[in-house]
C-alpha cells in the first residue's frame, strides 16, 4: 500500500489507530515497544507483521491470564 499510494497513505496510517482501539496510554507504550524491537515505527514486510503479530498475541495471553484462573 505505502509503494501504491505513496505520502497519501503514510498520512493515513499516522491519523488512524490500530486494529484494536485502546487507551492512548496504552497504544503509545506498545507502538514504543514495536518500535524498540523492529527499529522503525512502521513494519515494512512479513517478517516483521509476523512477528509483530506474535508479540501481540503474547502479550495478550500474559495480560489474560490472571483472568482465566
């Protein structure tokens, strides 16, 4: 998409939030902790939505399970 459309694109993903809408707090502290592993603010190929995503399911399983006992 960011090869497509260019600066249009890039614009739009900085105004839109993520897939999940959280708490500003919240999506800043992920979007620094993505940004410290893959270095760059944005991913840029497979490699690193994948292992993005699996940080996200992680962190997600850690954060659930005081709920599930």
């Amino acid at each position: 998409m960011g090869k497509r459309y260019g600066e249009a694109y890039q614009a739009y993903r900085r105004k839109v939030p993520f897939l999940l809408l959280l708490p500003k707090f919240v999506n800043e502290f992920l979007g620094a902790l993505h940004t410290k592993i893959i270095g760059k603010v944005y991913p840029e190929n497979n490699r690193e939505i994948f292992f993005l995503m699996l940080l996200w399911f992680f962190i997600s399983v850690v954060v659930s399970l005081p709920f599930s006992l």
